[in-house]
C-alpha cells in the first residue's frame, strides 16, 4: 500500500513540475515584450550627404546601441532606412544619424512608428 502512495506522490509531483515548465514557456514572450512596445522607425534623408550610421539611444542617455544600418548606407536626395522592432522602454526615443562627414544629427521621435526626415537644415555637430 505504501509503495502505491508513494508512485502516486511521485506521479503528482512530476505533474506538477511539468506543468510550472509549460507555464513558464508559454509567459516567456510576454516578459520579453514588458521592456516596451515594438515600433519601427523610418529614417527619410533628404540632405545631399550620405547617413553611414544610426544609433538608438533612451532619450536622456548618451549611451547609444550598435549601429542599425550595420553596413548599410542612407542614400542622399530621398533614401530612406526603416529600423523594425524597436523596443522602447518609454514613450520616446532617440536616433542618432552620422553623416559622411562624421557630423551626428539626432531626433527624439514617438516609439509608435515614426519617420525622420533629415534635410540639409537639420542640425549637426560635428565636434567643432
């Protein structure tokens, strides 16, 4: 009898813990999405300089992420880029554009789908 209690304790308890596992699998993706929601962003350059890099950054940071065009290049005279599954841990975002000349340009934009369009009178700095 006690060795009948016994199975049928293990049974349980690997029921159980079989079922925390599936449990967990099935919350994973919805944990992974709490850091914010995911957007894309598209980058319109109409300025006669080519854009070879863009970085997110949090708005108050000057911590930026790796290079979203990777090796890719923003073409003058109306290429675009469009960054997909952005996440944002709040409301906005900022996106940091290098020029050809190594002068940076940034926009703060909404981390509901937003485009940037950079003309020649956007503002650069370019460490002068």
């Amino acid at each position: 009898m006690r060795t009948r209690v016994r199975k049928a304790n293990l049974v349980s308890t690997a029921f159980l813990v079989v079922s925390i596992f599936i449990s967990v699998l099935m919350c994973a993706p919805l944990a992974s999405r709490a850091s914010g929601p995911l957007s894309g962003i598209t980058i319109v350059n109409n300025s006669t300089r080519e854009i070879h890099h863009v970085y997110l950054s949090a708005p108050d940071q000057n911590n930026w992420g790796p290079d979203q065009l990777v090796q890719s290049v923003i073409s003058p005279n109306g290429g675009s880029f469009t960054i997909n599954n952005v996440s944002c841990n709040g409301s906005t975002i900022k996106v940091i554009a290098e020029d050809q000349d190594g002068c940076f340009s940034y926009q703060v934009v909404s981390c509901s789908g937003a485009t940037w369009t950079i003309s020649n009178d956007t503002a650069r700095d370019c460490g002068n």
